[in-house]
C-alpha cells in the first residue's frame, strides 16, 4: 500500500498543451518527455457497491503490462488528492486475487456471490505525456498531461487534465509546480477524479 498524493488541474482549453513550450526557473530540472497510452476499465457492482465503500477498483493497460488497483477515496481539497492505493503488476487481464485479497476489497471477493457481480462500468483511454521533474528542496515530481475520453455504455467525455504526483519529498512542490502552470496555461484546479467523471457519466 502507498499514499498517492497528486494535484489535479483541469485544462479549460480544448487545443492541445504543448509541454515543451512551459517555461520554468533555472532550479527546476524537468526529464525528457515521454508519450504513453493508457486504458482502463473499472469495475463495479449494479448497485455500485464498493462506490458506496469509498473504494475504487479497476485493471489498467499500461504499454504491453496490465496493472491492477485498488484505491481509497481519501481525502481531495482544492484539487490535492490524498488516498491509499494498491497496484500491483499482472502477467496477463486477469485478476491476481491473493494480491486483491490483501486489500480493503478482501471482504467482495470472499463473498462469491458479491464478487460475481463484479463487472466493467466504464472505461477511460488516453494518451499520457510525462516529464520527471525535480525541484530545490529535492522533491520530485511526475508531471502527466493527459488527453482522450472516458466512455460508460453509449456515453462518453473529454479527459483533458494535468496532474502534478508527488514521487518523493514534500507536497508543498506540488503547490509550488501548479503556480507555475496557472501563470502560463488556462487550467484550474480540480477535485474530479477520473473515476468520479466515470461513475458520474455512469448514471446519466
């Protein structure tokens, strides 16, 4: 289990974020980019059981690797996102349910019947630009833009967002990254997650 920590800022515009054009002080070091594509599926009950727990659960196409996680809703104020989470690496999409079972869902899989009505309830695909950057106080920071769609059934929404996750240090750096952002891009902060954008388009 990890405590992710990330900053969440919405991208107003619809034209695409050129990240190479972002200016930053000469003490800030940013990576190389790198472009990723990702798809995930979470998963529910019909009568969204684990929504109804705070827990969210979904299995994600990262490259050629498959990841399974289990997150908590946590805590999210002025776009800081604060949860617990558990990934863990799959061989093929299919669940490793030891590895599931050491986390808060223990007690859906346990149940066979609960766990049987486990299914897909939406699904988000999106290309991911990232840059690694570190700042004064030794903090490093994941950048990741992301753009593409969520999709629940026939339905489906924009994903257009930036989030600052704190890698290491202090998370005073994300605050201090996203004043930068805000002076040169048309975003805003952002207490939606993709998983409430999709559990929110679900029930439309």
């Amino acid at each position: 289990m990890s405590l992710e920590q990330e900053l969440k800022l919405v991208v107003n515009s619809d034209d695409k974020v050129d990240l190479s054009s972002l200016v930053w002080p000469n003490e800030i070091h940013c990576s190389e980019c790198e472009d990723i594509h990702l798809i995930s599926v979470y998963y529910d009950t019909p009568n969204l059981h684990l929504l109804k727990q705070g827990l969210g659960l979904r299995l994600r196409k990262s490259g050629d690797d498959w990841l399974q996680t289990v997150k908590t809703s946590g805590i999210v104020k002025n776009g800081l996102h604060q949860r617990d989470e558990w990934e863990h690496e799959l061989e093929a999409k299919q669940w490793d349910l030891d590895k599931l079972k050491q986390t808060p869902i223990a007690n859906v899989i346990n149940d066979a019947q609960q766990w049987a009505n486990i299914k897909p309830l939406f699904t988000t695909d999106f290309v991911r630009q990232i840059l690694l950057i570190s700042v004064p106080d030794g903090s490093t920071v994941e950048l990741a833009y992301d753009r593409g769609h969520v999709t629940a059934s026939e339905k489906k929404a924009n994903i257009h967002e930036i989030e600052l996750e704190l890698k290491s240090g202090n998370v005073n750096s994300l605050h201090m990254l996203a004043t930068h952002l805000f002076a040169q891009l048309d975003v805003a902060a952002s207490d939606c997650s993709k998983a409430k954008q999709g559990y929110e388009l679900a029930s439309k």
